[in-house]
C-alpha cells in the first residue's frame, strides 16, 4: 500500500505536505507533487497537510483517480525529491495557492 497524489494537486505545489513526510519521498513534477510508494511508509502525515485534499491511501482512492496510482509509481522515482516546500518558486505555484 502507499498514499497517492491525484489530479487537485495539479496547478497547487502548496507542498506543505513535504514538510512533514518523515521519508522524504515526495517529488516534483512540472505541475504536482507525486509518492513513491516503494518509500512511503503509510504513516499518514500529509494528508491533514493538504489544503486541496489531493491525497489518499489505496483504499479511499476516487474511481476517477485510479490511474493515479500508476502515474505515482511510474514517474515519482525519476524526479526530484522535495523535502522543504519552500523549495517550489513562488512563479510556479499555481491557481490555489499564491
Ligand atoms: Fe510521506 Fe507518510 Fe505521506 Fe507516505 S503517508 S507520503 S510516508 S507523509
């Protein structure tokens, strides 16, 4: 099992999610923030964190989010690792948090 970022982390990087994993496996794409879930550790820190709700365990994943799961999977080993939100530019926060 892992935690999942979905589709309203898009346009957000508000990214205070990253301050608190204890495993730093939170990493950056273009436009969101992506799991790896062979590093998480289920502990649930990051998702009181996020203030768009983007985040979910495999069991209360949204049918419409399901291909999240393989989108975390896939493409969160190959990118940065963000440990600090005030990594994320302010230019590249996007529509929700400013
Ligand atoms: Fe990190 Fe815990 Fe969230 Fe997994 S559930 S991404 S270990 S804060």
């Amino acid at each position: 099992m892992a935690h999942i970022v979905t589709e309203p982390c898009i346009g957000c990087l508000h990214a205070d999610c990253v301050n608190v994993c204890p495993v730093d496996c939170f990493h950056q794409d273009t436009n969101m923030l992506l799991i790896d879930p062979f590093e998480c550790i289920d502990c649930g820190a990051c998702i009181p964190e996020c203030p768009e709700e983007a985040i979910f365990t495999d069991d209360t994943l949204p049918d419409e989010w399901k291909e999240y799961t393989t989108i975390n999977a896939e493409k969160a080993p190959g990118l940065p690792v963000i440990t600090n939100s005030g990594q994320v530019p302010p230019f590249e926060r996007g529509r929700h948090c400013q």
